[in-house]
C-alpha cells in the first residue's frame, strides 16, 4: 500500500493518467490524495472530477479557489470564464451529481496514520492546527448545508484580511476560504496580501510567505498547491509545496508519501 499525493490537476487528466499508470496506482491497495483546483484552465475538468469520484475511497481530495468558483458559476452567483473551460461540467448529464459531491469536499484534510495534513493554498500563521481545523469545519458545514447558495455568494471578496473573533459570520466564512485556497504571501503581522502571485524573488520585500511566519511547533508535516511560481520548492521543514504549473507548461507532480521520492510529467501550456 502507498499514499500518493498530487498537485493541482487543472483539468489535465491526461497527465494525472501518466502518472498513475507509471506508479501503478490501484484504488483496491493504494491511496490519492489531491491539494484541490481539479478543476479550469485544462482541457478535461469534467474528466477528472469523473476520475476522482470514480475511485471512490482510495481518493481524498481537498477544495481550491477554481473549484469553488465553478461551484459559484453552477450556482448563477460567479461570472464564467472561457478560459476555464468549465462548460463541459455545467452541461454534462452528470455535471449536478459531480458538483454535489464537490461540494461536501473538505478545505482541510488530515491523514491520520502519516499525520500530514492538507489544505490547497496552506494555513495562515495566526492559526494552530486546532484552530484552522475548526474553521474548515464550520466552512465546510455551510457549503454543504441546503442554503450553500448563499454561503458561496459571501466567499467572494479580499477583506478581512487578519482573522479576529469579532468578525461577523459571513466574515468568517470569507477569511476562511480565502485563507485555504488564495493565501501566498502575508504581512508581517500575519495579514494576508492577495495582489502578488509570482516567484518569492521578485515578492515584495515587506511581504513573506505564509509558510515562514508559521513556527514548527504549530503543525504536523503541511502539504499544499495553489502555489505554481514555486515550482515545487519550499525550505520550510515539514511543509511540501506541490503546484508545479501543469496547466501553464510545467509539469505535474506526484509525491510518494512512503519513501519520499517526487516523480513528475511534463504538460503542455494549456492556459493562455
């Protein structure tokens, strides 16, 4: 048995299918765990969210920002993008069961034999693990409660950018997601910054990544994607960076929990 974890899919089913074959990945023995975004930019969304769903058990998959965005478009509250490529999913016969089971995905998954824990763009600083879960859970809940509709209209916009327990309960839900699906850099006082989205050499001095302003004590090993101008590269001990930019030419990666090793595919530019 082993646990396979893999970056942001994008819609490149076509890669995700090299990689397992090249594994030998089995459902039946193995485990795929996935750091979200299945979905946009690609030329398959609706082929991985087949493949995901399809392996049942053996898969775990956490939401990104693109996945929740075609969630907001199904729901007529997101603009549709054509870059997405996202029609196919709104169109397909299957297109309302698959997008039911997208929304019951967690934003913060933990594996509890290995004890990593998974969100799609990270965790804030100002947040323990205790913390952090308890908001995802309270996230989750809302997404996937009857009136999620209105949950998905909150989720839009930068602001609050600091958590605080004043915040009113849309407030929350925002910060949240925003937090575990859009989050790169921060402020020094943990503030997240949403206005840069290239490599940490040409950031903003001010700003740091969220992953070094957190400390070792607050996290079991993190694992996270979102983050496609890393490459893949992290310093941080313990925190494992794995978008490494399918959809834009790179390639994509796949992390064998058990023995370490990272094993990649090269992608067409597929996003303009």
């Amino acid at each position: 048995m082993a646990t396979y974890i893999i970056g942001d899919l994008q819609g490149c089913l076509h890669e995700l299918d090299l990689l397992l074959a090249e594994v030998e990945f089995s459902p039946s023995r193995d485990q795929l765990w996935l750091t979200g975004d299945l979905v946009a930019r690609g030329p398959d969304s609706l082929g991985c969210l087949r493949r995901i769903l399809g392996l049942g058990n053996a898969a775990t998959t956490v939401l990104g920002n693109h996945d929740l965005h075609l969630l907001a478009v199904a729901s007529g509250i997101g603009r549709p993008k054509a870059a997405d490529r996202i029609q196919p999913v709104l169109d397909a016969a299957d297109g309302p069961d698959l997008l039911y089971w997208l929304r019951h995905q967690p934003l913060l998954a933990e594996h509890h034999q290995h004890g990593f824990v998974m969100t799609h763009a990270g965790i804030p600083p100002g947040w323990d693990l205790a913390q952090a879960r308890a908001a995802a859970r309270a996230a989750e809940a809302g997404l996937a409660s009857p009136d999620y509709r209105e949950h998905l209209r909150q989720m839009y916009g930068n602001q609050p950018s600091r958590w605080q327990p004043e915040l009113t309960s849309a407030e929350q839900l925002r910060y949240t997601i925003n937090a575990f699906t859009r989050m790169r850099l921060c402020h020094p006082d943990g503030g997240l910054d949403f206005d840069f989205k290239g490599a940490l050499a040409s950031a903003p001095p001010h700003l740091k990544p969220w992953f070094e302003l957190r400390t070792e004590a607050q996290d079991p090993p993190l694992i996270f994607g979102h983050w496609a101008a890393l490459e893949g590269r992290c310093d941080t001990a313990g925190v494992h960076a794995l978008d490494t930019g399918c959809v834009w030419g790179g390639s994509l990666t796949l992390l064998c929990w058990e023995s370490g090793e990272r094993l990649a595919t090269a992608c067409p530019a597929y996003a303009g």
